[in-house]
C-alpha cells in the first residue's frame, strides 16, 4: 500500500490477550508533528488578542440586535440592513471559535479528523461568513450611494436585492470553492491555500467588493458635498445624509484597507503581519459596527431614553395606587393627592417634550 492510499488509516489487532496498541502511529498516518504544530508565544499572543476582539464584538453585537428588534420605530429598511451586517459579523466570530475548537484542539483529540469531511464543512462554513461579511459591508456603502443618487427610491424593492447580493453572492462563490477543491485539491482541512487560482475564487470577489466600495465612497463624498452646499436641501435631510455619511463613509476604508494590501501579497509574505491584522484589529471590527451604528445613533438613544421615561412614570403611578389602597405605606410629608399632581405635570411634560425630541433626534449625532 502506498504512504498515499494509507494516509489516515490506524489498525489494531484482536490477539488472545485483547486489542493491540493502534498502529501505525496517528504522526506518521495523518502526516502531523505535534512538535512543529505547537505554537509560539507570538502565535498564542494574537489568538488571545483575536479571541478577546470577537468575544467583545459578539457581545456588543447581540446587544445592539436585541435593541434594533426590540423597538418597532427603529424597523426600516436601513436598519434592515445594519441588522444583516450586525448578522454577518456576528456568524464570522462564531465561525471563528468553530474553526479554532477544530484545528487547534487539545492534544487528546482525534489527530485524523483534520482530514474528514466535518473538518473541511467547518472551513466552508468559515469562509461563507467572512465572505458574507464584507459583502454585507459593500450592500451598507452602495445603500448609502443609492439613496444620494436616487430621487424616488423604493427601499422595500431594493432590500430584496440587497440580500440576495449579501448572502446569496457568498453562497455561490463559496459552493464553486468547494467543488472545484474537492476535485483538485482535496488535502487536509482546506485550511492551507497552496493553489492561487482556487484561492481566488474567493478571494476575487472580495477583493472586488472593496474596491467597488472605494470607487463609492469617492463617489459619495463628491455627492454629499454637492447636496449640502444646494440651496433646496432642507436642515433635517442634510441632517440625515450627514448621519448616515459619516458612519458608512469610516467603515469603508477602515475595513477595506488591511484586506486590500494583502490580497495581491503571497500567502506566506508577511505572515505574522497579516494575522494581526486580518485576525488581531479585525476581531473588534463587529464592536466598532455596533457602537457606530446603534448605540451613537441619535434615533436609538432618544428610543431608548423615551422608553426609560414611560417605564419611570408608570412606575411612580402604580406605587401611588398602591398607597392609595393601603395609607399605611405611604410617606408621612407627601400624600397621595400631592403625588398625583406631581406626577401628572411629569406625564404632561413629557408628552408636550416628545414631539420636540424626536425633531431634536435628527441632528443628533451617530
């Protein structure tokens, strides 16, 4: 039997004292060596940094879907879109930590699995969602160019699209991958990329995304600026062009800049650079989406504060009620009539105060 025919196969013998010791050994039948897979301290170093970015931007991300969910006046087609963003980066970190249980697991694991078909399923799985990812990112720039662009656009019909460009793109280019890797390069976990050209069917169409996002976003600048120096665009639309400019417009290079400078480098130029990059400062890329796009958005934090006022004065009604029926709870310095009054001035203002705060919400900042 060829080294070949025999990789990843291990025997054992039933003799009359029982089963024999496996053979041969799991280093020389899966090609492994755990002395040169152990990592160094800079490699134990950016995963520590890595795992603590995704850990933060999955906490944060999740909080600020709970939040866009949460509340019904938050629901439109632009934060639509954040929440699919919000959804991609959120699968990336997790496909992250499926990847990293498999490839780097404990040395008691199965040595072979790297060679089975739920290994190289993680893998697919991984780059679906960094693909997802940064396409995700291109549909928020081409959204924010559209909406410059177009005069009468009809969002609803435009989402429909946008998702079909965000994750169905993805799920093509990957599913090529896949096919084309299984035919000509079917070895290990998929995890190393000795053939460029099957690499690139991937990594083309990133690379494409981010420069279509450059491309936008000197487009966007140029219009942007042309629309706040015309006469006919009122203070609360220049307002909303300006909230939602200077967000998408950070995102863009931010993101697109470290995978850009790498995409046309060999695989092995400039490793470890590459990995505190794409793996170091890109695991808390999910925390800065989720700060820019909800919790500094103006519309979230007014949400949430009038929301925080309702509770607040719902609160102090029912424990008047209480009080009401049982005197002996309530304070001897203020009755229950005293607290009425004040608490209807409260509910007052802050009825006659909402409609001013959601004119104010405009020019807040996010």
């Amino acid at each position: 039997m060829s080294p070949e025919e025999g990789l990843g196969k291990i025997s054992r013998n039933c003799t009359e004292f029982g089963w024999s010791e496996p053979y041969p050994h799991y280093v020389d039948a899966c090609m492994t060596d755990d002395n040169t897979t152990k990592p160094d301290m800079y490699y134990a170093s950016v995963k520590a940094l890595y795992t603590v970015g995704y850990s933060t931007s999955l906490v944060s991300l999740t909080t600020a879907m709970v939040i866009l969910c949460r509340f019904r006046k938050l629901h439109c087609t632009r934060n639509f879109i954040h929440m699919n963003l919000f959804v991609s980066f959120i699968l990336r970190a997790i496909s992250v930590f499926i990847k990293d249980g498999v490839l780097y697991a404990e040395e008691d694991s199965d040595h072979c699995f790297v060679h089975t078909v739920g290994c190289k399923a993680v893998m697919v799985f991984f780059h679906y969602c960094v693909m997802s990812n940064y396409f995700w990112l291109f549909i928020e720039g081409l959204y924010l160019f559209t909406l410059l662009v177009e005069t009468f656009f009809p969002e609803r019909r435009y989402f429909y699209w946008y998702t079909i460009i965000g994750w169905g793109t993805p799920t093509i280019c990957v599913t090529i991958w896949a096919v084309l890797r299984l035919h000509f390069d079917d070895s290990g976990c998929w995890d190393m990329n000795d053939y460029t050209a099957l690499w690139w069917v991937i990594k083309g169409p990133v690379v494409a995304s981010i420069m279509i996002n450059f491309v936008l976003f000197i487009g966007i600048i140029i219009i942007l600026v042309q629309k706040l120096q015309s006469p006919d665009i009122g203070g609360n639309e220049s307002s909303i062009y300006l909230r939602l400019a200077r967000s998408t417009l950070l995102l863009i290079p931010l993101f697109g800049i470290h995978y850009t400078v790498f995409a046309f480098s060999p695989e092995d130029f400039s490793k470890r650079e590459r990995l505190v990059f794409e793996l170091g400062l890109g695991s808390f890329q999910g925390f800065v989406v989720a700060v820019l796009y909800c919790f500094l958005n103006g519309e979230v934090q007014s949400e949430i504060k009038r929301k925080w006022r309702s509770w607040t004065v719902n609160r102090y009604f029912a424990v008047d009620l209480k009080q009401q029926r049982h005197p002996s709870l309530a304070s001897s310095g203020v009755n229950g009539g005293t607290q009425l009054s004040i608490l209807s001035k409260s509910s007052s203002q802050i009825r006659m105060s909402s409609p001013l705060a959601e004119t104010v919400n405009l020019n807040l900042p996010t």
